[in-house]
C-alpha cells in the first residue's frame, strides 16, 4: 500500500481546514488532487479553465456563418463541431 505524504498549506473548499489534507492521484489533466481526511472529499488545487474567450467564439461563429460547416470550424480552431453548434444555438437564442 502506497503511503501519502500530508503537506501543509492546502485549504479544503468544503470545510476550510488546512490540516489533513493529503495528496492523491492526478486528473486526466494532470493537475493535482488531494483529499481532505475531514469531511472525506477529492478536490484539485488550481483547477484549469475550459474556457474559450468571447473573441475566439465570435470569430468561430462569423465564420460558420460566412460559409464553412461546423467541422470545418473546428478544425481550423482546434475545438470540437459540438462547440460550435452550440455556440451558435446560443447566440440565436438572444433577444
């Protein structure tokens, strides 16, 4: 059994405690996950933002709108058709 190191300095999101807090695997991500041994919960430290800018969004919809399809558009920005049809159903919905 492997054993965990408990390092000091980690604030649980839960319950607020710094102690207890111990390091566990990674995410598919690769960002780190610790465990609180407190309130029994996995939480990261840092989280990654998944997060597209407005401007890449606007031009991505700009350009499905000029002609390309929705894989075409993803492609050339490097994110999924899902994501862009999305977007768009999004921008529809707008008053």
């Amino acid at each position: 059994m492997k054993k965990t190191k408990i390092e000091e300095g980690k604030i649980c999101p839960k319950c607020g405690r710094s102690e207890e807090q111990v390091n566990r695997e990674r995410n598919r991500s690769g960002t780190r996950r610790c465990y609180c041994k407190h309130c029994g919960i996995m939480y990261t430290l840092e989280p990654k933002k998944r997060e597209y800018s407005e401007e890449i969004r606007q031009q991505a919809i700009k350009t499905y709108y000029a002609g390309a399809s929705g894989r075409g558009v993803g492609k050339v920005f490097g994110f999924s058709k899902a994501n862009v049809y999305n977007w768009i159903k999004k921008n529809t919905e707008k008053p």
